[in-house]
C-alpha cells in the first residue's frame, strides 16, 4: 500500500484535477502493475490523501469500510449547483446570506454534528435501479436519491467570512461532503455549494505523509498489515500457515505457536505473506476489478 498526495484543480478552462481513477493508472505506470485501488474516491476538484492498495492487498479493504475521513474546506453561500460542489451549473442564487452573523452560522454548524440522515448527490455512484446516478444526471433525468444514515463526528468552523466559510469536518465512509455544504446552505435559507475541499486523513494516515503521484516509487510502499493491524492476531506455526492458505479451520490450540490450550477452531483469518504460489498469484490477478473504493 502507498499514500498518494492527489491533487485538485481550480477549474480554469476547465481543468478540475485528475480523478481518482487517473491517480490508480499512473500508480500502474509507476509500480508495473495492473492490480491497483483506493480506499476512497476524490472528486476531481477536491485534493488530498488517496490511499492506494496494491497487488493482493486489494483483498483486505473491506476491513477498513468503517475507518472515518477528515477534511479541510470552504462552504459558499448564495449559490446553489447541479453538482452541489463548484463544478457544475448554477440552479439559483440568494442574498440572503448577508444578513447572517457568525452566530446563526454556528448555530446552524452545531445541528449537523452527529448521526443524521443524509441524501446522496444527483451527480455520484450511488446506484439507482441498476444504474449510476450520474449517469442519468448527464442525460438530463431528474435524479432524487433516498436518504442514508451518515455520522459527522467533528464539524467547525476555521472562518467565517460570508459568502465563504472555512471547515474542518471528520466524517464515517460514505458521507458526502458535497451533500453537507448543500444542507447547510438550506438550512440557512439562502443555498450553498462546496467551494473546494482536502481530505487530510483516512483513518491513521495523514496527507502530510503522502508522496505525489508522479513522485511514487517500489520504497514507497509500505506494509498491507497495518490495513487489519486492529484485527484479533494469531501466531501460527507452519502447519497451521498451512492450513489458513488452503482454507481449513484451523483450532485455537493447534497449529499456535507456544499454545497447549483447546478452544473451538478459527473459521477465518487474514493472511499476509510476500511470496504466493506462482499459479495462486496468477489466478488472484485475473479475478482483480483494478479498483476497490468503500
């Protein structure tokens, strides 16, 4: 695995930024390797830490589906979008934010924190009826997503600085940011769109750690273990290593190094080990999709 400094775009002749997808192809360019994903998309405007997986470490992302994400980024008053972030085309536009004060905007900030039900964007992958929603956005479809349950765990203001408000926010996998900055604006009265947006963290991993993609090379990687470092650990000796590969329980007091002990078998573990089977290796990477996000 490898932490990616992605970067974003300032929309200039419309030059958004790369997507996340494009930051995998140039990982495979740099690793000469085709099995490469991420734990978490970036739109194309936003920037920040993409954290990628490689090789059978792919395998393990669902065990990270609940790691939380923070961000740093800036909320615009009086202008709603399409897209709900600075990309896409304006719906409508208020002054109603120039009569708000810090106060009401904290106010408002505050009721936000915590669980609370939140609908998805037109212009993202959720799937409606068997078919990404973005995709029926393009083609000019009304698109109206149900509400989903999200956790926004920390959410203040940096500035306040109307139409602009600066935020850092951290947030449970799946939550939108897009969709906050919207509800946000709606429960000011006045319409909001996400100005611009940095992913700073991905459960323990920091952007400050992060190389840029072009910059990516073989020393960069690191450990795939640290992705269920928080699982229940087992030392097994090698029969039970055994064992694991070919897919046998394998029982609490067998097969453990340094254990006299009985106790019902072990249906599941993870496994990490450098050197696969050359037939297991190769099978492995043809069932790759090339792409995980959670």
């Amino acid at each position: 695995m490898a932490l990616v400094a992605k970067p974003g775009g300032g929309g200039k002749d419309g030059a958004w930024g790369p997507t996340s997808h494009d930051v995998v192809d140039q990982v495979r360019r740099a690793l000469a390797t085709r099995r490469v994903g991420h734990l978490g998309t970036l739109d194309p405007f936003a920037a920040g830490l993409l954290v990628i997986i490689v090789g059978r470490a792919t395998r393990l992302a669902p065990f990270v589906a609940g790691w939380a994400n923070a961000y740093e980024g800036v909320v615009r008053l009086g202008q709603t979008t399409s897209t709900d972030d600075a990309t896409g085309a304006t719906l409508a536009t208020s002054d109603a934010w120039r009569s708000l004060d810090r106060a009401r905007v904290e106010a408002a900030v505050t009721r936000f924190r915590g669980a609370y039900d939140q609908r998805p964007p037109a212009y993202s992958a959720v799937k409606l009826h068997g078919e990404r929603a973005y995709r029926r956005a393009r083609r000019g479809e009304p698109v109206t997503l149900p509400a989903r349950r999200v956790e926004v765990g920390e959410f203040e203001l940096t500035s306040c600085v109307p139409p602009d408000l600066g935020f850092r926010a951290t947030v449970s996998a799946g939550t939108y940011l897009r969709g906050l900055a919207r509800d946000l604006g709606e429960s000011l009265g006045c319409g909001a769109h996400l100005a611009a947006l940095v992913r700073t963290r991905v459960g323990p991993f920091r952007l400050d750690e992060a190389v840029a993609p072009e910059a990516l090379t073989p020393a960069d990687l690191r450990d795939p273990a640290v992705l269920v470092a928080e699982l229940p650990r087992r030392e097994l000796d090698q029969a039970g290593r055994v064992a694991v590969i070919h897919g046998r329980p394998v029982s609490a007091g067998l097969g453990l190094r340094g254990s006299g002990s009985r106790a019902p078998p072990l249906r599941m573990a993870p496994l990490l080990h450098r050197s696969p089977p050359a037939g297991a290796a190769r099978r492995a990477g043809a069932r790759s999709s090339g792409r995980v996000a959670v």
